[in-house]
C-alpha cells in the first residue's frame, strides 16, 4: 500500500540516482525539470484522448445512443483513429489570414493549459513545482488563453471567427470574475495561496464546508470552459464552429486539445480545492488514484451537463454572470470571512482545528452558515428566478414572435 | 557569462525587440500582440530579478486583462482597423524619433555615470512575498492601498458610464 | 548579489520608455497611443522592483508600488478604452488628428 502510493516518486528517485552515476548534479537537476515537463504534457495529451472518447461514449448513453464502437474494444482506439486522420489532413492557411498569427494561435492555446499541470498535487508530495501563489499561477494561465482565442478569431479574417472569438472572450472574461471570489473566500479558510497547503488545510473537504460555493464554482467553471449549456461561442447553429472555423486538421485538432485539457485541468483544480485533492475518503486507496477519481468524476459532472441542458442566450449568459454570480461570490467573500474570523481553520500555517470534535464543529458551523447564506440569497432573488422559469415554460420570446406570426399567416 | 546574465539578455532583447515591433508596426492588432510580447518579457524580467509574484501579477493583469482589453477595442472599431494603407503616424514622428532617441541617449549615460547606493552584500531577500505584500498592504501601505481600490472603483463606474450606449 | 548588474535592468528600463514615448507621441490611432503608454508604465514598474532588489531589498516598497502602478494601468486603460469607443461611436474615428473640436 504504502509502496504503491509512493510508486511514482520512488520511480523518480531510482532513475536519479541511476543518472547521477554518469552526470553532475546540474545536469541531473535539469533532465529531471526536463522529463517532468515532458511527462505531465504527455499524460495530459493522453487524458485529452480518453476524453474525446469518454464524452462521445457518455453522451451517446445519455441520447440512447451507442456511441463509438467499431475501432477496438468498446472504441477504445477510436482517439487514436480520430488523430491520425486529423494528422493526415492538409494543412490549409485561408487566404487573406494573418499567416502567422493564424499558425500561432493553436500553440499558444494549448501552451497554457498545458502549464497548469505544474502546480497541481496529483498525490501525497506529487507536486512538479509548488508555488506558493499556485491559486494565482492558475487563474493568471487561464487568463493568457484568451489571447490565443482573440489571435485566431482576429487572424481567420471570417464574420463567424471574429464574433465567435468576441462572445468567447466576453464570457470567459466575466465567469472568471465570480470563480477568482471563490477561490478568494478559499484561499481565506486555508490561510494561503499553495495549492498543497489547500489540500493540507482540508481536514474535511471544503465542498462540505462551503457546499453553496461548490455548486456555484461548478457553474461558473462549466462556462468558463465554454462547455455547454454555456458554448455559446461555439454555437453551431448561429456561428458554425465559433473561433476556430476557418482552421483544419490539426490546427483544428490543437483548439479541441486546448478545450479537453483544460477541462482536465479545471476538474484537477475542482479536485484540489474543493474535494480535498488526492486525501482518501474512507477506502484506502493510493493517493493519486484517488484524485484521479475525483477528477474524472467531476469530469462525468460536466459531461453530464451537456447530455442534459439546452444552450442559453448570450443575453441570459451575461446577465446570469454579472446579475447573479457576480454580487452573491462577493458576499460569500465577506460571510466566509467573518466566520473564519470566529472559527478559523490555519493561523500561522498551522491547522488549529482539534481533533474529529473540532472538525465537526468547523463543519456543522460552516456548513450551516453557507445553507443559511444560500436560502437568503435564493430569497432574495426569487423575483428573477420566477421570471427566468417563466421564460423557459413560454419559449423564447424569439420563437413566440414565430409562432404569432404563423398563426396570423 | 552566467546562465542568470544569458537569461536576463534573452528576456531583454524579446522584450527591446517586441516593443519596436509594436511601435512600427502597421496594423495596430498587430501592435497589440507585440505588446502582448513585451508585457511576456518584462514578466520574465520581474521573475529573473526575484520578484515571482509580481511577474505573475504581471502576466494576469497585463496579459490577461488589459491586453485582452486592447484587443477588444480593435475588434470594436473595424471601419478605422480595417483599411490597411492609413498613414500609422502624424506628422511630427521624425522629430519625435530624434527627440526619445536623445532621451534614450541621456538616461543611459546618465545610468552609467550614476554611483547607485547598493544595498549590502548578503542582505536577506524576503521570501513568501504573498503573505508579506499582504500584511503591508493593511498596515503601513495601507493609504495608498486604499486610495488605489477608491480610483479603481472610480474608474470601473466611469469606464461603464462613458462607454454606454444610450 | 545577483550577477546581473543594476545599471542593466536600468537601461532596458530606459530603452523601453524611450519606446513607449515614441509611440505615444507619433501614432495616430488612439489606440496605439495607449499602448505606448502601457509600455511606459511597464518601464517604471522594471526601475522599481530592480531598486527593491538591489538597493531596498529588506523593504516591500518598491514591489508596492510597482503593484499600486499595475492597478493604475489597468484603470487608466479602462477609462481611456471607454472613451474612445464612445469617441468612435459618436465621430466614427480613432485618429486622434480628427479629434479636434476642443482644439483651437
């Protein structure tokens, strides 16, 4: 047990010290930096390939359909069939695109998404670089994707490119407002900004202890992700493909990579922040098998999402952000803060909670703060909530303006 | 030349470069990524020089929101963007070359011939600037601080109010 | 001590700035004259933290202020975007030569 939960790292250790018989320290210590890199990218590329084919597999379930089942078992292979077509398409460069801001648009997507793995705890003392603004590191990174997004809707010289990109940006740059407030109210319970002093601070799981956050943080992440019901930037029906229609093969093949990593990614930070990382819960499992549970099972959580929502208006969507989110994340800041006023959790980066007694009075106060918090908000904002299901029972004020006129037709 | 002067030469020349980039450049989103390159390169300077949170303040608030900003108000305002054969510059861009070429000239000289009084050798650097920044933020910097949040503030109502449509 | 001198990040900073000014001053497009002024910011804020670094290390002054700087960008670019695009809305230009009507 205790050999397969330190697998990884007593692997590493191994072909150190088998390097070091032949190097100087210095070498060892760069090839190290050098192989990390390498191998989180290739398992996060790895992950993007059995997600594709999650997704398919599960929404196809959830539509009563079989998904794909033809290349290996159960279409397992059908990633690896899905790549090298993607590899073997022409590379096409649309005339009159900015050429090199065209080509350099997918690598600088994928660049930063890739980078979150840096920081993230995959289990007990897994960590390739433990910065001590990790929570920082990892908004400022999904902030530099924007750019990417702006570059290739600006560079495809297309209508649908250029507002795909607009409506993406706007929507990514208003859902990370209200997901930074309530990675703040964390950061104020654990005391700090290392995601491994998160992960240390989460005696019980801070989903537990702010649940109304979770489900918010939930939301936001799925529209921050560009995941439906929020992909309004890549609305088929009114945008083609969003951003990315005017790119081919892999080109293409990179923004799709860029999506499903940093699903990943966002389900690893869901993971550590609030589902107590790679902590076993009850079974003792190896502790990065454990966060990769958690992780894929928030990533069935956003799967599930799409199986299940029709897509909002972007009028809705915006509205919903700064109408809604935005004022109730802000608060939840002040509430948390003043309750960890009176029961705090770290001082000092010390854990001062004693004992199960003391957790369960840090969870049964913090718990019921949130609830109580939640049902005023819900209270609070019963009058739009009423209209929005009103809205939805109606139709779309676009679809009922159609139905009069063909009545009067 | 050690690995750190190899580093701060490369960050400084992406940088130097970058920053003509975009001053010469003919499309201004053009420009806009250019800069985006320079506000990278300074990033890389603030972590050379041992300042990692403020390179990554740097890149979150530079990169991630005036930059995206910038390129916003480009795609905002097409019909001026769009025609590419608009002269970049007015009329006053040669005396204005000769002019910061002098100024450029003056302060390095000026930077060289300076004896600057260097902080002892061996004095310790501050690690765990998050916790540190914070505490002088509520406590001797706090009037600065608070006025920068009022400005900010400020600034967000009459961005919104200037820009509405009415 | 670090093994890059002070006087290097000191003239980056300088060069950098002489940038920024040049594009503030000769483009056209309003937008273009912000960018150069974020350059110029950018130069400030590489003066201050090398000070913090190599003069003032045991002090938080310099890292202060560069982030005081940084917010003061990040407003100014608000507000200047802002008007412009109400500039344009309502002259339907960015140039900042047909933009006179307060000009005598």
């Amino acid at each position: 047990m205790q050999a397969l939960d330190r697998l990884f790292i007593s692997i590493g250790r191994a072909f150190n010290s088998f390097l070091s018989q032949f190097l100087p320290p210095t070498a060892v210590t760069v090839i190290g930096m050098f192989l990390s890199a390498i191998i989180i990218s290739t398992f996060a590329a790895l992950v993007f390939m059995f997600l594709t084919w999650l997704e398919r597999k599960f929404v196809g379930r959830m539509q009563d359909r079989i998904g794909p089942n033809r290349v290996g078992p159960f279409g397992l292979l059908q990633p690896i069939a899905d790549a090298i077509k993607m590899f073997t398409k022409e590379l096409i460069t649309p005339e009159g695109a900015h050429k090199v801001a065209y080509n350099l648009a997918p690598i600088l997507a994928v660049a930063p998404v890739m980078m979150f793995f840096a920081v993230i705890p995959f289990g007990r003392d897994m960590v390739a670089a433990d910065l001590d603004v990790g929570v920082l590191y990892l908004v400022a990174l999904s902030s530099a994707t924007e750019v990417a997004i702006l570059m290739a809707g600006w560079a495809s010289r297309n209508k649908f490119a250029l507002l795909g990109a607009m409506r993406a940006v706007a929507q990514m740059l208003s859902y990370e407002v209200p997901l930074v407030l309530i990675l703040l109210a964390l950061v104020l319970m654990a005391g700090s900004m290392q995601l491994t002093e998160l992960v240390a601070a989460q005696g019980v799981p801070f989903a537990l202890l702010q649940p109304v956050a979770f489900l918010i943080f939930i939301v936001a992440a799925a529209a921050e992700l560009n995941r439906t019901p929020f992909d309004i930037p890549e609305a088929e029906s009114e945008l083609v493909a969003g951003y990315h229609t005017e790119y081919g093969g892999m080109k293409f093949g990179l923004f799709m990579m860029a999506e499903f990593i940093a699903a990943f990614g966002m389900a690893c930070l869901v993971t550590t922040v609030f589902l107590g990382g790679w902590r076993p819960w009850i079974i003792p499992l190896p502790s990065w098998l454990w966060f990769l549970i958690k992780a894929f099972a928030v990533l069935f959580v956003f799967i599930w999402f799409r199986g299940t929502f029709p897509r909002l208006r972007i009028d809705q969507l915006q509205a919903f952000c700064w109408k809604f989110l935005v004022p109730v994340t802000l608060l939840n800041v002040i509430v948390t803060g003043v309750v960890v006023t009176f029961f705090p959790i770290v001082r000092d980066g010390q854990i001062v909670v004693q004992g199960a007694g003391g957790w369960a009075v840090t969870t049964v106060v913090y718990f019921a703060t949130s609830v109580v918090f939640g049902l005023i908000i819900a209270w609070l904002y019963r009058r739009p909530t009423q209209q929005a299901l009103r809205q939805i029972e109606v139709g779309r004020p676009a679809a009922r303006g159609l139905s009069q006129e063909v009545q009067a037709a | 030349m050690t690995a750190e002067q190899f580093v701060f030469v490369v960050a400084a020349l992406i940088t130097l470069g970058s920053a003509v980039g975009m001053v010469t450049s003919r499309s201004v989103f053009v420009g806009a990524l250019w800069m985006i390159a320079v506000f990278g390169g300074v990033a890389a300077l603030f972590i050379l020089v041992g300042a990692g949170f403020l390179g990554i303040v740097q890149i979150l608030i530079y990169i991630g929101a005036i930059a995206v900003l910038i390129l916003f108000a480009i795609m905002l305002t097409p019909r001026v963007m769009g025609d590419p054969n608009a002269p970049r510059y007015n009329r006053q861009w040669p005396l204005v070359a000769v002019m910061t070429t002098g100024l450029a000239a003056v302060l390095t000289v000026l930077v060289l011939r300076t004896d600057w009084p260097l902080a002892q050798e061996g004095t310790p650097v501050i690690t765990g600037f998050a916790v540190e920044l914070g505490k002088g933020f509520m406590t001797t910097y706090i009037l600065p601080f608070e006025v920068a949040s009022v400005l900010l503030l400020v600034a967000l109502i009459g961005a919104i109010v200037i820009a509405r449509e009415e | 001590m670090p093994s890059v001198p002070l006087s290097w990040y000191l003239i980056v900073a300088a060069l950098l700035f002489s940038i920024g000014a040049y594009g503030a001053l000769s483009r056209r497009n309003a937008i273009g004259i912000l960018m150069g002024i974020e350059l110029m910011l950018n130069a400030v804020n590489i003066n201050l933290v090398a000070f913090w670094r190599y003069v003032e290390v045991e002090g938080l002054a310099g890292q202060m202020f560069a982030i005081i700087a940084i917010t003061v960008a990040a407003a100014e670019a608000a507000v200047a975007l802002a008007l412009i695009l109400a500039i344009y809305r309502t002259r339907d230009t960015v140039n900042v030569e047909e933009i006179d009507l307060l000009k005598w």
